[in-house]
C-alpha cells in the first residue's frame, strides 16, 4: 500500500503564525496532523472509496495551506516557541495575626488557577495538573493535561483550562478536550469565555477574540504591556494591561474606554457594573463599566497580586505580594488583614463566607471569611488547619487527542434521550458538525471538539445547549456512533 505524507509550515518570526500542517495519504485513508510547530498537534483521519479519490482530497487540502501561505519544511528544524512562566516573588506578611485557615491542599507545584462553584473546587497547577475537590477538603478527582496551567475560567456550565501548550481544554466531562487552539504569536497571560467566545489577554499587551469554531474573529493592541487581566460580558471586554484597563466593544468595532489605574494591572475581578482591578502600586480599583470612571480604591502595603468580591461587591478581598489577605468594605475602608500562612496568594475567590486561595507555594487554601473567625483570629485564635491529601487511586483523565480514543457506543446501546450529531464537510474543505436529531436547527454548527471531528462519523452527546450567535454547545460525555 503507497504512503505519501506532505509536511508544511507557516512561520512569520517575531510575530504571526508559528504552525505546521502535515497531510500522509496511504491508500484510501487521508490523515491530517495540525498545530504549533514543536507540538504534536491535532489529527483527524478521513476515509474515501478510491485511493485516487483519497489523493484528490489530500492535494485539495495542501494546495488550501499553500495559498494562505504555507510552504513545505523540514519537520524539525523550528522550534517551538518560547512560553513565559509568571515568576513572582513573595515575602513574608507583616500582620501580627495568621487568617484562620480551615483546610490546606498541597498540589506539588506552583499554582495560578482556581475557580470555585457550587459543588466543588478546581484548581490548576504549573505541571499541568488539576484537582477537584469538596468544599470539605475532599480530593475527588484529577486531570492531567500535557502543560503548565495558566488560569481556570468558567463559562456557565463548562469549565475550561488554559495551558502553556497554547490550548483551552474542556474539563466539563470526565474526558477532557481541547476546544480551542490558540495561535503561536499570542503568548497567554489570561484568559476569559462568555458564550463560547474565548478572549485572551498576552504577554505585549495584545487581545485576541476566538469564536466557538476556534476560528479567530478579531484582536486588539493595548497601549500597555503584560497584560493580565481579560473579564467580559454582553456590554464589553475590559482589558488590563501595563497602562491601565481598556474596553472594547465584543464585536470589536471599537474602544469605548480607556482608563490609566494607579499602577499596572496584575489581576482582575468583575460584578454586574463593575470591574476590579488589582495593581503593581498597592491597591485595587473599582471601574464603572458604563464608563470606565474610578468608583472607589482599596488600598494595600504592598503590590496587589489577586483579587475578588462577595456577591454585588458587598465586600473586597485581595492578596499581595507581602503574604497577605485584605478584606475592605465596598466604599474602601479596610476591615482587616491577616496573614495568609502560606505565601501570597496569586488567585482567589469567595463563596458561603469562605475565601478560597491559591498560593505562591502550590497551595490551594480555604480560609473562613466569617465576621467570627475573623475576630478570633486577630486575637490570636485560629483553627488548626487540615492537611488535605490526594487518594492513592485517585480518578485521573487525560485529553482524548483523535476520534480513536473516544468512547464509543453502537447505535442500537445509544443513551435514551442522548442526541445524535454528524462531522461534515462544508464544502470548503472545513468540518463542521451539525445535529441529526429532531427537534434541533439542522443548519447550525455545534462546537465541537477539533481533534476528534472525522468527516462522515456520527457522535451521540448527552445534551445540547442554544447559544447565542446561533450555534450549539454540547454537555456531558461524548461517544462516537459505531
């Protein structure tokens, strides 16, 4: 059986693409590999009657990349691109008391991501790692994905990993995808998704808009450097940089507002009408997002690292670079600050009176954030604090990478009430997945994990959810039709 295999790169040095494209016909079937140059890449494998029409397809998909700018080269004689690790110092806290911390999970590396919901806690660490635990303490479970974490970020139901691998992985089912693949120039710092739109904020102050299709919509450069702060909703995209926060229009037609903050911005939080950001001279503050005018400013001792609110802004919590926790009152008077007994805290986010952190030593922290605990712990009465430690048979999942290592299930074994969705070609040489099922839109598009789409293959997913701009967006597993 003849095997020819097709291996092309777009590389614009210093900025731009930095990808490879690699197309291997052998006999009827076509295989396409696809990514960062340095990354194994993505796959997707098609099958056709003939080799000559398996040969016709793959000419058709090279002389696609050619035109927009691919060449052919040797695998291997680009590397990958550089990725910055955030490095952060932290010195020990000046307040005499220690916050009354309740339980302590030590994840084994340095840690940026943290998101807390109703039922669990997730946060992700430098080697790739992400835990789910109890509001308890409890370790239920852990993904391991193939890069750093750089953030953990919610968009209603789903929950979504950024990595130094340039990929958003899905973690909303027990296998996890990567749903997007962000381009190679773009070097993450942050990043937010609303509605499955991804929004990511990068190391020379650039933001870059990626619609459901993982296909980039549009991108912005900031007046400011490192930008570490991306939060969006209906209204905007309010963008911290090294000059202050910038919002932009979500279509990206336009800036509505700049407005320079007292000291570069290092994190940022958001409520309903405003947005909060921590800065590098020592304190946090409050934007309008209607106009971008300063509400308020909470003022800490030392370079504001993370930050976050109770529900409406009642009360603002922040970490700084000195080990130390802050609460003030919504008009910025500071109700008190503890230390966090644990280095600073780089994430953080409240939930039922307690302030969940995550901290310079790998640490995800609870802390109880009630009036009580608060005022025993500044007389010097704190609880001792639970060592939580992860089960030796701990559930752990890895990202599925092809179609081949999906579950899969026979038409007639298919879930009641699963819904039945199919990987086409639009015509234009891109996949795209519809619905089968009645009682859908049968024309539009359902966000669907790229390297596991196989043009012809049917998948059957536990349920669908209408988003808006008029597409789908899948919940629970997803199990390939046989």
């Amino acid at each position: 059986m003849s095997r020819a295999t097709t291996y092309l790169e777009l590389s614009q040095e210093g900025a731009g693409a930095h990808k490879f494209y690699e197309v291997t016909v052998e006999g009827t079937v076509v295989s396409v590999r696809y990514g960062r140059i340095g990354a194994d890449g993505q796959s997707q494998v098609s099958s056709f009657p003939t080799e000559e029409k398996a040969r016709a397809a793959a000419a058709k998909k090279v002389g696609e990349k050619v035109r927009k700018g691919y060449a052919p080269a040797v695998q291997g004689q680009r590397a990958a691109r550089p990725v910055t690790r955030r490095q952060v110092t932290s010195a020990p806290s000046t307040s005499r008391s220690v916050a009354p911390v309740l339980w302590r999970f030590r994840t084994g590396s340095s840690a940026f991501g943290i998101h807390i919901d109703e039922d669990r806690c997730w946060v992700g660490n430098q080697a790739g790692d992400v835990y789910t635990l109890s509001h308890g303490g409890e370790v239920l479970a852990r993904y391991a994905l193939p890069d750093g974490v750089k953030c953990l970020v919610a968009d209603d139901f789903w929950i979504y990993a950024g990595c130094d691998d340039g990929k958003v992985y899905d973690l909303s089912s027990k296998l996890p995808f990567a749903a997007y693949d962000i381009a190679a120039d773009v070097d993450i710092f942050w990043l937010d998704i609303r509605e499955g739109v991804l929004n990511v904020s990068d190391r020379d102050g650039g933001l870059t808009v990626i619609d459901h299709e993982d296909e980039h919509q549009w991108s912005r450069r900031s007046a400011g450097g490192s930008a570490w702060m991306v939060r969006a909703d209906e209204r905007a995209v309010y963008h911290g940089h090294g000059k202050g926060v910038t919002a932009y229009e979500p279509g990206g037609s336009g800036e509505l507002w700049h407005t320079p903050t007292t000291g570069g911005v290092l994190f940022g939080w958001q409520e309903d009408a405003s947005v909060y950001a921590g800065t590098s001279r020592h304190v946090v503050q409050r934007l309008a997002k209607a106009t971008g005018a300063v509400e308020a400013t909470y003022r800490c001792d030392t370079a504001v690292y993370s930050c976050a609110t109770a529900p409406g802004g009642r009360y603002v919590f922040a970490g700084d670079s000195s080990s130390s926790v802050y609460c003030f009152d919504a008009d910025g008077t500071r109700l008190w600050k503890l230390g966090t007994g644990g280095g600073s805290a780089l994430s953080m986010q409240y939930l039922d009176e307690k302030l969940y952190m995550v901290t310079t030593d790998g640490s995800l922290v609870c802390v109880d954030a009630s009036t009580s605990a608060v005022t025993a712990a500044q007389q010097g009465t704190v609880p001792v604090a639970m060592d939580v430690k992860s089960a030796a048979a701990l559930p752990t999942y890895t990202p599925a990478t092809s179609v081949r290592t999906v579950a899969t299930v026979s038409s007639a074994a298919a879930p009641a009430g699963g819904v039945v969705v199919q990987c086409v070609d639009d015509g234009g040489g891109r996949l795209r997945v519809h619905v089968v099922s009645d009682g859908f839109e049968p024309t539009w598009n359902v966000q669907f994990p790229r390297g596991i789409r196989e043009v012809g293959t049917r998948y059957v997913v536990e349920s669908l959810h209408p988003a808006q701009g008029g597409f789908y967006r899948v919940r629970g597993e997803i199990r390939r039709l046989v």
